[in-house]
C-alpha cells in the first residue's frame, strides 16, 4: 500500500509525539504490563476494542493490550514501528490510541502471552470462519493457541483469564469455549477439566462499522494528523459493546459497555436487524450495480427492499420493547447511509456461506412457522448465489464477493447440474424444500430479467 505524500511525513512513533498537537497527545502511561491479550489485530479490533482499551486506560485503569496476528504479520509491521501508536478517525474527529503497547506475530508469541499471571482478559477477532473445526472435527488453530496458552497459564499456578469472542458468530462463548475445551482434550486431560471449571467464556455483542482503510483514508488521516500513520483505521461515531456478566472482567460499565445478564436478545437484534439487512443491501446493491453499500441503500429499488426485509424481520423478532427493535433498525439505516464509511457491496458481501445461515435462515425459520411469506429473503439469497458462483443477470457477471464456497458454486454452475442443485449446494439444509423453491425461482427470475426487473418483483 502506497501512501500519496506520506514520504514527507515522518511516522508516527513515541518519538514522533512532539509533532502532534496537544489535544490529541495520551495521558497515561503505556509502559505498564499487557492487562489484556487480543488475537488478531486487524482494523475492527483497533477501532473497537483498542478504543474500549484506551477509555479505560484515561479513567486509571491499566488496561495496555497485547496484540498478536496469529497468520500475517502486517498489522506487526504496521504498528511496531510506530511503537503501538495509531490514529482512530471517528466522523471528523481524530483521537490518537495508545492501548496496544505490544504487537507480536504467530501462535508462539500468543501461547506465551496468554500464560502471563497478570493478563485478566483474552479477546479475539477472527471472524467467523476462524471458529470453523477443520477435517475430523479438528479444533480451529485459535482454539489450539487458547489451549496450550491456558495450559501453561496452569503451570505456573497463575489464575485464569476472562475469555471473550468479539466475533459475529450466534452464541459465541458457548462456541470458543466447545473449541478450546476440545483443543485442549488432545493435549491433556487435566487442563481440559481446569479450563471447565476455571476459565469463563462470555458471550459478547460488538458492533461498530469498519472498513478496510486504503490509500485515500490514510492519506487523509496523515495530513491531519502531520505524521505518516499506516496502522489509522477511520470508523463511524457510533460504537457498542454488550457483554455477559461474568467475574473477573474489568469495570468495562465505566466505559460505556453493557454488563448484562443474558446477550441472547442483544445478540438476535443485531443478528437480524442489522448484520442480516447489511448483507441485504450488499447482495441487492451488486445486482443494481451499486458500489457501496451508501449508495445501494439510497437507490430507489434496493432501498425500499432492504427496508421492506426489516419491517418483515420485526413482524417476527419478539424483542422486548426495552430493546426498542424498530428505533434500533432505523438507525442501523441511517449508519449504512454513511457515505463517509466507504463501505463497499463487495466487502460487506463477503463470506456468505459463513454469515448467512446466521442472519437470514432464523429469520425465514420464523416467518415460514407463522406462515408468512419469505419470498423477498428468497430474492436476498439468489442475489448472492448469482454473484459467488458467476451466474449470468441477463448476460452479464456480477462482481464476486470474497467466499470459501466460490469455487465449488462455480463448478456446478459451469458443470449445468441445474438451479435446483446449485441452491441446493449454496445453502445446505437452512432452507427447506419450499424456501429452496422460492430461491429457484428468484434465480431464474434474475438471470432472465435482469436488475429492475428482479427487484421490483420483490
């Protein structure tokens, strides 16, 4: 990545601070030992959970993060010669972070980390097919890091850290814990039953919209900030964290997070009204030839399908009014309407096959028991089959998010095993046999029709 201009900035460091304008200079001191632990370092968890990190810092808390890259080491690239420092833009604000005093690379570095008595929190972004159990149901590589760093967390009689996902996955807790327990199984049984009874695993609810940042937003962020930054990360304002209310956390509720009881609500809220219409906007933007998701949800089509799929989404939710779904489904709209963000259709859109199995199928599993129609959800998944596996809208190609399945959708579509076969292949057993129909027929309805005509079918 080549920054314009950046060669006359010098970069960001400690050093560098002097250079910085006062307001934005961080007032705590960043030398104390790593308190928390975070397994991928990549642009959500600086905007996030570096964020949630630095506040609790500046209120006394030491709260230094360790971050590790498990695979690339880019982000240690990126941050360690800048000492940990990078740049958060929030709307027009700039704020200038210090909570990742440490960056490292690789499961060594990880597994060494966690085992250090004072870490109290382990937190992790890897997304969601980084929970994915590899072939003979082999635990995922993060599990196996979390295991053997907990392994010798017991080793050396240092009490055990929280555990926390920050990933988009259904009851993630529950799920890290199954995978680290079962990681931990194949190295000893023993320390298999002390992180059962020792070790706890909340289930968490993050949300806040980050792009990938390219040349553009770091070039910006540079010139304001008067220094060369290239780990900065622009986000929107909004940011949110619920999480489950468990011993041992850090006083996260000083901070703005909610300690909560039960995330399972939280959970389903964002699953449904926002994580599900974003991917919505996404499929049905590539199909009218949006490129971000700004423009797909201000396109005089696409707009009021994504809207008509959360009013139906409502209908069938059953969130308490405390949760005000309808006011919360309405901002969602507004923050996808953020042109500043540059959220793409193609990046929101990736990965699919892993994602919408859990923001769409509760959603038509609902709908269908009440016996209440599904088509336009039906209308959301063709989108995407057409785009991940090549198949032609009116004879022209979509452009192809990022997904595992890609080339195996891509083969039956070559292969001309039929519609059926291929919607058959995309969503797996989520869809029954009439949700399964309604796909098809969708399918067929955009090949031969093409934009308008699909979406205004809907």
């Amino acid at each position: 990545m080549t920054i314009t201009g950046a060669a006359r900035r010098p970069r960001l460091s400690e050093a560098a601070l002097a250079r910085v304008r006062p307001d934005l200079l961080i007032p705590y001191d960043r030398r104390v030992a790593a308190r928390m632990v975070h397994l991928g370092v990549g642009a959500f968890a600086r905007a996030h959970l570096g964020v949630y990190a630095d506040d609790l810092l500046r209120a006394g808390w030491a709260a230094t993060v360790h971050g590790i890259s498990l695979r690339s080491a880019e982000p240690e690239q990126k941050l360690r010669p800048q000492d940990g420092l990078y740049t958060v833009e929030e709307g027009a604000e700039l704020r200038l972070i210090g909570s990742f005093a440490r960056v490292s690379t690789g499961a060594r570095a990880a597994v060494e980390a966690i085992a250090q008595p004072e870490v109290q929190m382990v937190t992790l972004t890897i997304t969601e097919k980084g929970y994915e159990t590899g072939p003979g149901g082999r635990p995922p590589p993060a599990a196996a890091v979390l295991a053997e760093g907990l392994a010798h967390r017991r080793g050396v009689g240092g009490g055990p850290p929280v555990v926390v996902s920050l990933d988009n996955v259904a009851d993630n807790g529950k799920v890290l814990r199954e995978r680290v327990l079962a990681a931990a199984g194949e190295l000893d049984s023993a320390v298999a039953a002390w992180i059962a009874d020792r070790v706890t695993f909340p289930s968490s609810v993050v949300d806040r919209m980050v792009p990938a940042p390219n040349d553009q937003v770091l070039g910006r962020i540079g010139r304001a900030l008067g220094l060369e930054d290239r780990a900065a990360v622009a986000t929107e304002p909004y940011r949110s964290w619920v999480i489950e209310q468990t011993e041992g956390l850090p006083p996260l509720d000083r901070v703005g997070v909610e300690v909560v009881g039960d995330v399972a609500p939280f959970e389903r809220r964002k699953l449904w009204l926002l994580n599900g219409p974003h991917s919505a906007a996404a499929y049905a933007g590539l199909v009218a030839g949006c490129t971000t998701i700004a423009e797909a949800v201000g396109h005089p089509v696409v707009g009021p399908l994504v809207r008509r799929l959360v009013a139906e989404t409502i209908e069938v939710c059953d969130l308490a009014e405390s949760l005000a779904p309808a006011r919360f489904a309405e901002q969602a709209q507004r923050r996808f309407a953020n042109a500043g963000l540059g959220h793409t259709c193609r990046q929101v859109g990736e990965d699919g096959s892993r994602k919408l199995a859990q923001r769409l199928q509760p959603v038509v599993a609902a709908r269908r028991s009440r016996g209440r129609p599904t088509a336009g959800f039906a209308l959301v998944v063709a989108a995407w089959i057409a785009a991940v596996a090549g198949v032609a809208v009116k004879g022209t190609t979509l452009p192809s998010p990022g997904d595992p399945s890609a080339d195996e959708l891509r083969a039956v579509e070559v292969g001309g095993a039929g519609r059926r076969t291929l919607v058959n292949g995309a969503i797996g057993s989520w869809g029954d046999g009439e949700f399964v129909d309604e796909v098809v027929a969708a399918l067929h309805s955009l090949e031969r029709s093409g934009t308008l005509a699909f979406m205004e079918g809907a």
